[in-house]
C-alpha cells in the first residue's frame, strides 16, 4: 500500500491513495532536473518573474478550491486555508516584483583591478522535503525563491498532502514552469536519500521534525551539500505585568488554536507574572472553551481536527502524561467521541523541569502556562529548551519590552504580536529549531553561488 494516501481528518474516511515513485523511476527523475537546469537558469530573469506573477495570480482565482482541498485533506479550517493561499499568493507576488533587483550583480571597489563584481549565480537542482501542516505556504517559501533565481527542483511534500502537492504543480506548469524544471515526486524517505547523496543534487531544504531534519543533515554533510533545516519550536509568549492581560489572553488563545496548534512557531509556552496568572489563566480558558472543534469545510468553524486520528491521539497522551506527572489540567485535552481526530483544547499549568511537558515540542492545541516572579525568571525559562525558533514578548512599555525581547535565544523576536510572517521577513531559528533562513533576499541568498567577478588590467 502507498504512504500517500488522502484520510480525511474529520471523518476518518480514506478517500484517495497515490502511487510511489519506483526504484528505477529515480534516475530519471535526477536527469530530467538535471538536464532542465541549463536551459531555466539562462531565462532572463525577468521572463522567470513573469511566471512567478502568473502563479499568484492562479493562486488567487483559484483560492475557494484550494482551501476546500487542504480542509479536507489535513484539516485546516475553510477559512484559515484560504488565509494560506493568499500568503502563498503574495509570497510568489514578492519574488516576481523583487526578484530581479536582488540577482543585479554588485559592484565592489576595485581594489587594484579594473574591476571586482558579485555575482548572484543559481547552484543547480535541489529537493525540498515538505510538511502537512502548512501545503501551499512551505511549498512557497522554498519554491518561490529559487524558481526566481533559476535553480529546478524535486518536491517530495508529505504522504497526506498528495492532492493538494499535485495541485501545486498542475498550478506551477500552466504558469509557464517547465515540467522539467519543477517534478513533484511521491517519494519515499529511502528514495529521497539516494537523491540527496546524488552529484547531480546540489541543495537540500526540509521543514519537519528533529529527527528527519537530523537525518537529512547527516545525509548532506556527508555528501558535501548546502542544507537548510526550519525545524521544531517551543516558542515563549512572554506577558509583562503592564499588559492588559484580559486582552493579551484572548489574543493567546487565538493564536495557540489556529491550525489547531499545529505550527513551528505557534506560543506554546506562556509566561505570565505570578501576580496576573490566575487573571491570565481564566482568560485563556475561557478561549479554548469557545472554541468548539468543528468540520473544517463549514466557513464558521474556527477549530478543525488534528492531522491524523494518530496525531491527535499523541496529543492526548502528552497532555495525559504531565498530568500523571503532576500538572494541573484546567480544560480539555480529551479526544471528542465520534470519528475523525477532534480534540478539547487544553490548558495546563504546574509543568515543572522534571516533566517531559517542559521539555518537548506538542503540536497540537494545548497551552502551558508559567508563572514567574520576575522578568530574569521570565527570560530564564524562555532560553531554557533547546528550540529556539521564535519568541514574544508583551507590554505597554514599548522600551521596556524591547530590551526583554532582545534577551530571548531566538530567530525571531516579537513585541505585542506573535509568530507574524510575511514575504520580506526571514523565517527561521537557532538551535535545535534547525538553521539557514527563508522568504525576503534571505531566502534568495541560501543556495546561490555568490560569485566573485574580478578583472584585472593588462600588464604592460
């Protein structure tokens, strides 16, 4: 049986299985990126931006189709997903208008020469490994910029994204895409690796877990490859003692249940003053009782299923387990009766460092909140995991908030919001949260061959 396989989420029906890539389809694979890679990296550049505007504009004209694909296929709410395709939309949008200005070579002083120039130069085929929980946003932060500088690709997206990753690209091939240039492969991890180990395979870009990430980074270092890792995250959503707490807890429930709390950078841990917490609490609990899990194609549902019956129930057993452990459970963390993989909100507190709670990533919608009595203990805790993807801090005192959010051992730091991306911020962590960073000229800049031009004048 294939791995790619379409289960809905909020019933439990398998509705479609895809077929795997074979053994002795993967050479072939290989040599069609290959041999494109010739002819996509002379197109003018402007001729490849004209195909990246062409692909937002599929994206926008086709956005009620698109976001009913990935509600029914891993669970994300109709309104949520369509949040996505327009990001996705804009991120294309951005490399089409920015695109070109960033690959206009620099002039350097010339230092004794005639003269000394920096070429931004593309490095040949990559694969980038996908994940469920974002189909068309991941797929965009590593597409966009590197169709824009004129590397091809092997996409391999995840086994229950398969409808929506060929969607992906039926949309790149009418926007003028080779089909060459850009191959969508339902791979498996062993194939993927025999892809990576390739010579003919010059860059390597996964967004998942630590252990596929550790996987394919021990894989490409042996092999001499450039790999960009955007990982897991713990990140800490700081609340001051100035704050307007009722508000800030409103905003953090909303922001820890969207995609049902299945995101990198979503607030995970809460750090709220001892003398605000209990305040902070009964806010945050009253948002996750509000929020009813419902089925993601209704336009008025705000909380869908997890991925997976299997990931809700992972979900559950951790939220069990701090409680065996001795945290408290303030609501929810059950799994709702019934098929699909719906499950109660949960809010914890009490996690202590002897808990696997305080230590691990949960990817799913479950709050832990942490008091503290002093804003060195708040910073503290925020740096003590070993993810350090995102983080915020939250405060009337904008001056104050600033110096506490520059403490924070993270890729991106925020003030009174949370987790914001767009298409001209970098995106990406430190630590075990992986490393390299996506969207804006930095993710145009990662696998680029940053060449040196240097001319001397004739002797004599």
């Amino acid at each position: 049986m294939s791995a790619y396989v379409t289960t809905n989420p909020a019933t439990g029906r398998t509705e479609k299985e895809f077929p795997e890539l074979t053994d002795a389809e993967v050479d072939g694979v290989l040599t069609r990126v290959f041999d494109a890679y010739a002819g996509w990296r002379a197109t003018p550049a402007a001729d490849r931006a004209k195909i990246l505007h062409a692909v937002a504009d599929a994206y926008e004209a086709r956005s009620d189709e698109l976001a009913t694909l990935i509600a029914t296929e891993m669970g994300k709410p109709v309104r949520e997903a369509a949040g996505e395709v327009a990001l996705s939309a804009s991120i294309y949008r951005w490399y089409a208008e920015h695109g070109p200005d960033l690959l206009v070579q620099e002039e350097l002083d010339p230092q004794g020469a005639a003269e000394s120039v920096v070429q931004t130069e593309p490095v040949g085929p990559l694969v980038g490994i996908m994940p469920w929980n974002y189909p068309y946003y991941q797929v965009a932060r590593f597409v966009a910029p590197n169709l824009m500088v004129g590397n091809t690709i092997v996409l391999k997206h995840a086994p229950i994204c398969a409808a929506s990753a060929e969607v992906v690209a039926e949309i790149l091939h009418d926007a003028g895409v080779p089909a060459d240039v850009y191959v969508n492969v339902f791979a498996t991890n062993d194939q993927v690796a025999e892809m990576v180990a390739d010579p003919r395979v010059r860059g390597i870009s996964l967004t998942g877990s630590e252990r596929a990430g550790a996987a394919v980074a021990e894989n490409a270092g042996r092999h001499l490859k450039k790999a960009v890792l955007e990982l897991g995250g713990s990140d800490a959503f700081i609340v001051l003692d100035d704050a307007d707490v009722a508000t800030t807890a409103k905003t953090a429930g909303r922001a820890r249940l969207s995609n049902a709390g299945q995101a990198c950078n979503s607030p995970k841990r809460m750090i709220v003053s001892n003398d605000r917490l209990d305040e902070f609490v009964s806010g945050l609990v009253a948002a996750f009782e509000g929020a009813e899990p419902g089925d993601p194609t209704d336009p008025d549902t705000r909380l869908g299923p997890l991925s997976s019956v299997a990931a809700r129930d992972g979900v559950v057993e951790q939220v069990r387990r701090a409680v065996e452990q001795g945290a408290t459970l303030h609501t929810g963390g059950d799994a709702v009766d019934g098929d699909g993989a719906f499950m109660r909100p949960a809010v914890l507190t009490g996690v202590t460092k002897d808990m696997d709670a305080y230590h691990d990533e949960i990817f799913g919608p479950v709050a832990v909140v942490y008091g503290v009595d002093s804003v060195d203990e708040a910073v503290d805790l925020a740096n003590d995991v070993e993810f350090g993807l995102g983080g915020s801090v939250w405060s009337s005192d904008l001056e104050r908030a600033q110096e506490v959010v520059d403490r924070l051992d993270v890729g991106m730091a925020f003030v009174n919001e949370h987790g914001t991306t767009l298409p001209g911020l970098p995106f990406g962590g430190v630590k075990r949260s992986g490393f390299g960073r996506e969207l804006g000229r930095w993710g145009m800049g990662e696998f680029v061959n940053t060449r040196l031009r240097r001319i001397a004048a004739p002797k004599g």
